[in-house]
C-alpha cells in the first residue's frame, strides 16, 4: 500500500495560504475603516480622512500583490516533454 507523503505539496500549501489571506482581507478592511470609531469625539478631521485613504491605498496594494502572487502560482509550467509548449499550443499552424 503506498502512503501519502507526510509533507503536503509546497507550492500548493503557499497557494491555498495565499487565497485564505485574499479571503481575510475584507474582514482586515472593516477593522481598518472601524477603528477611527473607536475614538471618534473629534469628529472628521484632515488626519482621520488622511488615515482612511491610507488604509484605503493600502488595501488595494494588498489586494494587487496577492492577486499577482496568485496568478503566478497558479499559472501552469511549460511541459519540456511537449514540443512547442513555448509557442501557445499551436503546433500545427505552419
């Protein structure tokens, strides 16, 4: 009987952690935008409006390199086996 290995895929366990972090990242975004409540007795001032464009700006960043982190590790390699895996799978169009 053949066993499964006792390490999960490396590439696959970076994948899945992360999609699990691209999941948690509107919940990161609500705490972001709450928190100012907290002590919100000074009303909206310059600093609280410059703090949620911040927070706003960074989000989006994350939210950009983890979807570039993501397209690259879910992009399939070139198979050396196959001739003209370089060329787009069009081998026969000359």
């Amino acid at each position: 009987m053949a066993r499964a290995p006792a390490f999960p895929d490396p590439e696959g366990y970076r994948r899945r952690r992360l999609m699990d972090l691209a999941r948690l990242l509107p919940l990161l975004g609500l705490c972001l935008f709450l928190l100012p409540v907290l002590d919100a007795d000074d009303g909206l001032g310059a600093g609280l409006l410059i703090y949620l464009f911040a927070a706003w700006f960074g989000l989006i960043a994350t939210a950009a390199l983890l979807a570039r982190r993501l397209c690259a590790a879910s992009a399939p390699a070139p198979d050396p086996a196959k001739p003209g895996a370089e060329a787009g799978g069009q081998e026969g169009a000359e």
